[in-house]
C-alpha cells in the first residue's frame, strides 16, 4: 500500500548558503550625536528659575530635563538679533 504522505525536502548545505545570501541587508543605523560633558556655575535665583521652568512643563503634560531647558534656552537665544542679544545679556543679574 503507498502511502499519501509527501517526503520532506532534503536541505543541503548549499540551499542554506543561498538562504543566506537573500536576506534583506542590516538597517542603516541613526547616527548619534556627540555629547559634550562641561560644568559651570550660576546663581542660586537662575538655579530656581529652571526648577520654575520644569515645573510649567510638567502642567503641560511635558517632563523636561535641567539640560533641555538650557538647549531650548540657547536656541531662543540664537535666533536674536545682535542688539536683542546684548539687551538680554544686560538683563542677567550678577
């Protein structure tokens, strides 16, 4: 009596080589930004302006971190003019 049964193909080690070799190539990894380590010092009132300015973050539902406020800060900052700049500078108190 015959059996209905079909054989399972034989995989050969050549078979599995061009497997292999059809495989999508690897994802293109997102380049990482360099970070920059530095301390500095500033007074206590500017110390509790950025716990101030985490704090209206959290209200909106956004958590931010001390350095993100200052990354923020310095791009508002970049986008002034050169006369906005130095008035902003002058404001800082000692």
């Amino acid at each position: 009596m015959a059996s209905n049964t079909a054989k399972a193909p034989v995989v050969t080690p050549v078979d599995i080589k061009k497997k292999a070799a059809s495989k999508p190539v690897a994802k293109v990894r997102k380049e990482k930004v360099r970070k920059v380590k530095d301390r500095f010092s500033m007074p206590e009132h500017d110390f509790a302006l950025i716990d101030k300015l985490k704090q209206r973050a959290q209200s909106q539902g956004r958590a931010a971190k001390k350095s993100e406020l200052l990354r923020a800060g310095l791009q508002a900052l970049n986008r002034l003019d050169e006369v906005e700049l130095l008035a902003a500078l002058n404001r800082l108190k000692s």
